[in-house]
C-alpha cells in the first residue's frame, strides 16, 4: 500500500469512528456513569474489537472479493441502505440524554474491555465500514502482511484520537451531552455524515 493509501483509509476510518452510533452512546454513558478511567478501558474493547474486523477482512474477504463480485454488489447496497437509514433515525430522533442514562454502567478493567469488544462486534455501523467500505478503500489482492501490521497501528491511533475526546467531554461535560439543544446539533450532524457516507458508497463503481 501506498501512503496516500494509509491517509485515505484513516480519514474514512476517522469519519465513520466519530459519527454517533451505538459505540459512541454506549462510551458516552460509561464516561458519565463511571468516569474517564472506565470509558478508556471500554475504549480498548472497542479498538480490539475493529481490529478483529479488519483482521477479517483482510484474512478471509480477498477471496470472496475475487470469486463473488455479486455478493459484494448486495453488500455495498445494503450498507448504503443502512446508512441512510441511521441518518434518517439520526435527523429524527438519535442520542437523548434518557437512553446516554439508561446505558450507566460500572466495572473496572476486564468489564471495561469486554463491553467494548461486545459493542463493536455486534455494531452494524462497523460491520458495513469494514465489510462494505474498506473493500474499496484498500486493495485486498495486494495487502502483505506489513502492509496489515500498518494498517493494525493506523487503526488503533485513530480509534484512540477519535475516542478519547468523546469520553473526556463525557466525563468533564456532563451538562453539554445532557443540553437538549446541544444533543440535538450531535444528532443533525451524524445524519449528515451517515447520508453522506451512504452517497459516497453509492458512487464508488468498484
């Protein structure tokens, strides 16, 4: 891969990482529940569970790709259906300060990791960036296993950059995530950024 290859995948990675959805809310209520050290842990799950998915990806989908172009069409396609149907749940209602509250939890390092990891691998969200997006991002017949080693550490420093602003405004702020206006321009955003992904998705020809 090429640099300009690791830059594109970190800011579509980025992007999708930093739109709301249920790792977000879920990260958000640890960190008002139980404080930043917490969310950090919770964080940790939910990097090692996209390392998983990418780890799939790379391992199992570049034969797929070359042997079931149609199934990869179907996948595409639901994706962007996905994402346009998170961006019209976002628009109409999304996060609220009641389901951030009804999502508290506790737990220390171990309970921390483990929810994150059940988070992001039951997640459609990252399900369809992996499966739909990365495809064509990232060149799978030519991937080495440098290649991968890079793209583990692109992955995890981008989580980690994306993240950890969220739990730390979560943890210190608690009044803006709770400010009905506040929530509101979160939730108008993420539509935003969902329709927008579903419509670059649509455009790729490859």
């Amino acid at each position: 891969m090429t640099l300009a290859g690791f830059i594109t995948y970190s800011g579509a990675l980025a992007i999708a990482a930093a739109i709301p959805g249920p790792g977000i809310t879920a990260l958000i209520a640890r960190a008002l529940g139980s404080g930043f050290r917490s969310a950090l842990y919770m964080s940790f799950g939910l990097v090692i569970g996209d390392l998983t998915y990418l780890t799939a990806v790379v391992l199992g989908l570049a034969m797929v790709a070359q042997t079931f172009g149609t199934v990869f069409l179907l996948i595409k396609w639901a994706g962007v259906a996905y994402l346009a149907y998170l961006a019209w749940c976002f628009w109409n209602s999304g996060i609220s300060a009641e389901k951030i509250e009804a999502k508290r939890s506790n737990g220390g390092v171990v309970s921390g990791i483990l929810s994150g990891l059940a988070v992001t691998l039951g997640n459609p969200k990252t399900m369809i960036f992996y499966i739909a997006l990365t495809p064509t991002l990232i060149d799978l017949h030519a991937i080495t296993l440098a290649d991968y080693a890079v793209l583990a550490v692109v992955t995890v420093l981008t989580l980690i950059v994306v993240l950890v602003p969220y739990l730390a405004l979560a943890s210190k702020a608690r009044w803006f995530l709770q400010s009905p206006r506040a929530l509101k321009r979160l939730n108008r955003t993420a539509a935003a950024f969902m329709a927008g992904a579903a419509l670059a998705i649509a455009g790729r020809t490859s």
